[in-house]
C-alpha cells in the first residue's frame, strides 16, 4: 500500500531532478522551468503531510493554505523572472547564462 | 488512491520532469513540465486535496506554462545544436541528486509516522461534524452530514477566517509584481531624451 513515506521519496525525487536541472542546463528559461519544479515538488511533500496529519477526521488545511500561498508566489515569480530574461535577451541576443559574465571575478 | 495509479501518476511526473531536463529544445521541455504538472496534480486529487489540484492545472499547466511558451515563442529561441553538454557539471548533478534522494531515504526509512497508509487515517466527516459542534458553515455542516468532504468550502474557510491577513499581502505581492514586470519590460526611449 502507499504510504506517507512513498509520497516523500517522490517528492524529494522531483525536487533532486530540478536540482540537477539547475546544475546542468544553461539555458536560464529551462533554469526556471526546472526552478518551479523544485517548487511543485515542496507543494507535494506539504500536500502529504497535510492528508497523513487528520485533526478532528479532517486534513490539516494550514498546510494546504501554505501550498496556495507557494503557487502564489511562484506564480509572482515567473512573472518577474520572465521580464527579465526578456530584458536579458534584449541586451545579449541569448538566454545562455555564459553569456552573462560581466560580473565574473 | 490504488496503488497502480500512485505508481502511474508518479512515474509520469518523473518521468517527464526528466525530459525537460534533457530535451534541447526549450519548447518540448515546457511541455513535458506541462505534463509533468498535470501527474503532480492527480497525486494531488489522490491526497484528498481537490482544491490544491484543480489550481495547479489551472495556475501551472495553464497560466505559468503559456507564459513560458508565449516568452519562448516571443523570442525566437531555437534548439541548443552542436553543443556538448558540459560532463562535469552533469557528473555534478547527478552526485548531487543521488546524494539527494538517498538522505531522506535514509531519514524516510527511520519514520515510523510515515509508515502509516491512506486507509489507516481515514477522513470521517462525520467526527468533523461533532467536533464543529454548532460553529459549522451551513454549506460545510450540509456537506458533512452527506459524508463527503467539502474540501473546497475548508479551504476558502481556512484561508478567510484564519489567513485572511496573509492573503492580503499576497494580492499586495501580485500587483508590485505586475507592477515590477511593466517597468521592467518598458523599452527604454533612446531616441528622445538620451540617457535616464
């Protein structure tokens, strides 16, 4: 049967592959693709514990009010994030993040 | 939830999360997070949460994933071609993920909590419905009486009653974004006025 702990290794499957998607890509709109999976995959351990924890026969909602908060933000977020790499490409002609090294040491 | 839609659900989003990471093309890999949203979203539906599942197709798959296209599509951007990629930083990632997964493996396989399985913590309106006593919101207290779960009359109760303050700040946080994105995506005016 599925337990809590089962839903934990998912999610800590998909936050390692965003993860791992930051390390490798250098394309930065992959980059933030990747960046809100790391996101969804934080919402799905919230979700988790929000069904394991009942309280009165009803699931712990503070958690889910916690993930609607997160997709608000993310949301926020990628919007921000988008204008700038608009911004970016229109100073660079590329979204690659080697092309972006004034600030190098 | 049976556990061959767990397994099929999760597989899914897994799945596909991998393909964004390794598709060149920038347009397949938006996509396949598209798809990877909508495995995440019926797990979601599997946990209970109706709520939280229909708004992750809806503000995910849908809003955030046009956004994504609408910007790569805007820009023109082709596939990465004749690139290799670079293997220390995939070796690094790959270390780094493993490393990940196996720590809450390890912490995971110690959690007797965690053991436990959908059917041992039932949901049971009817002991919610004692509990709320007379306090219950007639659409919520009907609801309960019928023995299902009004998940998403908890949820506007949840975030009205008891984080009504928060949700303010966040509709304050969406507007100085949308603000934010205006100013940032202003095209300077070179020809009048020279520098600002």
């Amino acid at each position: 049967m599925i337990t809590l702990n089962h839903y934990l290794i998912v999610s800590s499957a998909l936050f390692a592959l965003g993860l791992a998607g930051i390390i490798v890509r250098r394309n930065i709109l992959v980059i933030y693709m990747c960046l809100e999976m790391m996101l969804s995959a934080a919402n799905l351990a919230l979700v988790a514990f929000s069904r394991f924890r009942v309280t009165d026969g009803l699931p712990d909602y503070s958690a889910q009010a916690l993930v609607f908060f997160t997709i608000t933000v993310a949301a926020a977020e990628v919007a921000v994030g988008l204008a700038i790499i608009v911004a970016l490409y229109r100073s660079k002609q590329s979204v690659d993040v080697e092309s972006v090294t004034k600030m190098q040491g | 939830m049976p556990a061959v839609f767990f397994y099929l659900f999760a597989a899914v989003t897994l799945l596909f999360g991998v393909m964004v990471i390794v598709s060149k093309n920038p347009v397949t890999s938006a996509l396949s997070l598209a798809v990877s949203f909508v495995g995440l979203a019926a797990l979601f539906l599997g946990l209970d949460a109706y709520f939280i599942g229909t708004v992750q197709v809806l503000v995910y798959a849908g809003a955030v994933m046009v956004l994504f296209l609408f910007i790569i599509m805007l820009l023109d951007i082709k596939a990465e071609t004749g690139k290799t990629p670079n293997y220390a930083a995939v070796f690094a990632a790959i270390v780094v993920g493993v490393l990940l997964v196996l720590q809450v493996a390890t912490i995971v396989s110690t959690f007797e909590k965690g053991k436990l399985t959908t059917l041992e913590v039932p949901l049971r309106p009817k002991e919610a419905l004692a509990a709320m006593g007379k306090n219950a919101l007639p659409g919520i207290q009907r609801d309960l009486e019928a023995g299902i779960l009004p998940d998403t009359k908890l949820m506007g109760l949840q975030l009205y009653h008891h984080y009504g303050f928060h949700l303010q700040i966040i509709g304050l946080l969406l507007l100085v974004s949308t603000v934010g994105v205006v100013v940032l995506s202003k095209r300077e005016n070179r020809t009048e006025g020279g520098a600002k």
